[in-house]
C-alpha cells in the first residue's frame, strides 16, 4: 500500500488532500500526526478546521498524543538507542552515549573540537552495535563549510582492529580468514599495499552513507531541515536507515543574519522552530541529533568560564543534553556535561589525534 493510500484512511482525507500533504512532506500518518494545525495548514494548502480535523483523526490511527503508564514508557524508552563516541570516559558521564529520539547540543570556543566530534559520530553511527554504533547511516547538515571527507576518511582508517575487521568483512564481503591475512590491526605506515586498498575501499562505503549538505543562509538550513526528514523516510526500510542528523553549526546563519535586538524575536521564533524540525526527524526514525553551537562571551560573569552558547533559552529548552567543549593542553579536551534529564553534571578528558576521538 502506498503512502498516499495510507493517508486516505484518514477521516476527512481524499485523493487530492493525500496528494497535498505528501507533497508538503508528509509520508505518513505518524508525520501527520505529530503536525500542528497551522503548520499542516501552511504546509498543505488546506484550512485551518481542516488541518485540525486530519491530524485528530491521524493521533486516533496512529495512537499517539494520549496519557501512558510510567511503565509503558519504560517499556519504550528500551527502544532508545546510545551512540558512543568509544572513549569509555565520555560515555560513561553520557550514560552510555548519545541518546536517539533527543537532540544533544555540543557547543566551545573555535578550534574546541565540536565538529571533530560531528564527524566522528558520523562514522560511528554506521559501526554494528556490539562496538558501540547503530548499524545506520548520517545526515549532515555543514552550514560553516567544516565538512571534510578526508577527515572522514582517517577516522574510518583509526578505528581499532577488531572493528576495522567486522566492518570490511560487512561491508565488502571478506571472509575472516581473508581478513586476518590483513593484519589491519598493524600500524597503519606498516600495513600492506593490499591493506590499504582496502581501507580506501571501506573509507567509500562509509562516505556514501554520510548525505551532506552545504546551508548558505538561514532559509536554506531551515529547508534542509525538512529534506533530512524525506531522506530519512526513503531510508527507513534500507539496511542503513538515518541514525543520526547533524547540524554543525546549529546557530551561525542565524547570528549573522539577525543582528541587533529588534530582529531578536523573529529570530528565536525561526531557531524554535527549526529545532523542533529536527527533533521530529530524531523521535520519528529513532535517530540522535547533535547540533553545535558558537559561544559568545557573558560580560556579567566574574568568576569561572565567561562563554555561554549562543540562542538563550530557546536552545537550552529544546536541547535535551547539552555538552560544553572546552580547549586544554595541545589535543587535549575537557568535556563537560552541563544538562541532562537523567544524568549528573560531570567532566571527562579525551585527545583530539589524527586517528579521530581517543581517550586520555
């Protein structure tokens, strides 16, 4: 059954409404549902009582927007996935790592490490479960031109051994006797010319299950936004669907562009907006959002760290994790774990080498 014969279930739904609403985005009835009226109004094309009308009858179908149990929620949230970053420290303090169906904001100074730790979660995502991945495929939304396939590619090649192994016996068919003749787990100036082909041939595949695209203003990012819902769909019954959708940086667009306190309102009403865009592609498709975030200096402040993130309230409301980057000593990092729901405040270490994120 197709997506527009799914939504012609709907009370109120025909033919040419079903075509309206896949054409504003929305696949299917979970998507309706989760909509709010004026949004689906605006979207679609169609009134205001009618918008409301679709989206009662699609939290009816799709049994959403009502009261739980505490225990039925429980029995959800093991539904929840944990992204690792692999440095035991950090995930330890994540309580296991980067949750699905939240965003988590990774915001520090230029030069911190945020986008170190975009791309390397970019990777990650795509790593079997047993080595603390999902076995999915990224969305990455680069709107400071920080993306960099080549560093994309050291990371893949930096991955330990063991999971340098089960990848390319996954991803290229190597059976484990061929593998082993690898010796991938060598120092990588001592691995062999047949190594290395591999390696390349590994570091395409995981190129090709990271869909970048480059933001060149706030529109165009908002926009983005909506397109990593549909390439989330087309994905979903893949063997890689969409795990993770970054957004690096979250902010900067919508700094440069609404300067000044008169333009402060109609700017925090789009960033509200924005994120609530991509927390519905992360709660939809059970994937992780992690933004960034710049900092800007707090002048009030007069002991400790002056930086605070950019957006004010808007950001620290719709974040459900926020993370705080902070340089030290050469590659060294300090990552703080300023807000979450369940978790501690707390601080860990890692190194930022060639290799991608290590531990201390």
């Amino acid at each position: 059954m197709s997506s527009s014969e799914d939504l012609e279930q709907l009370r109120g739904v025909g033919s040419a409404t079903a075509d309206k609403l896949q054409d504003a985005g929305y696949n299917t009835i979970k998507s309706v549902a989760v909509a709010s009226p004026g949004e689906l109004s605006e979207n679609a094309g169609v009134g205001d009582n009618t918008a409301a009308k679709i989206i009662r009858a699609a939290r009816q179908e799709a049994d959403v927007g009502g009261f739980e149990t505490g225990a039925q929620l429980l029995e959800q949230r093991q539904k929840i996935g944990k992204l690792k970053t692999l440095v035991p420290e950090v995930d330890r303090m994540l309580g296991g790592g980067m949750e699905t169906q939240s965003i988590t904001e990774t915001y520090g100074e230029f030069g911190s490490g945020k986008s170190q730790f975009t791309h390397q979660l970019a990777v990650n995502v795509q790593l079997p479960e047993e080595h603390g991945g999902l076995g999915q495929s990224a969305v990455f939304i680069d709107t400071e031109d920080t993306f960099r396939p080549e560093r994309v590619a050291q990371m893949v090649k930096g991955l330990e051994g063991e999971i340098l192994e089960d990848v390319v016996r996954r991803d290229l068919d190597y059976t484990k006797d061929d593998v082993e003749e690898l010796e991938l787990d060598a120092d990588i100036s001592d691995l062999s010319d047949e190594a290395n082909e591999v390696l390349d041939d590994l570091v395409d595949e995981f190129l090709d299950r990271i869909h970048v695209a480059k933001a060149f203003n706030s529109n165009h990012q908002i926009l983005l936004a909506e397109k990593a819902r549909d390439i989330a769909d087309d994905l979903e019954d893949t063997d890689f669907p969409v795990g993770l959708l970054a957004v690096d940086s979250l902010t900067a667009h919508f700094r440069a562009e609404y300067v000044g306190r008169g333009n402060l309102a109609n700017r925090q009403q789009k960033l509200n907006k924005h994120m609530h865009d991509i927390l519905r592609v992360a709660s939809l498709h059970n994937a992780a959002a992690v933004v960034t975030n710049q900092v800007q200096s707090n002048p009030d402040s007069m002991f400790g760290d002056p930086t605070k993130p950019v957006g004010g309230n808007i950001l620290g409301h719709t974040s459900t994790f926020r993370i705080y980057i902070r340089k030290s000593k050469k590659d060294k990092r300090i990552i703080k774990l300023v807000d979450a729901p369940n978790l501690p405040d707390g601080e860990s270490v890692l190194r930022i080498k060639e290799e991608g994120l290590k531990p201390e």
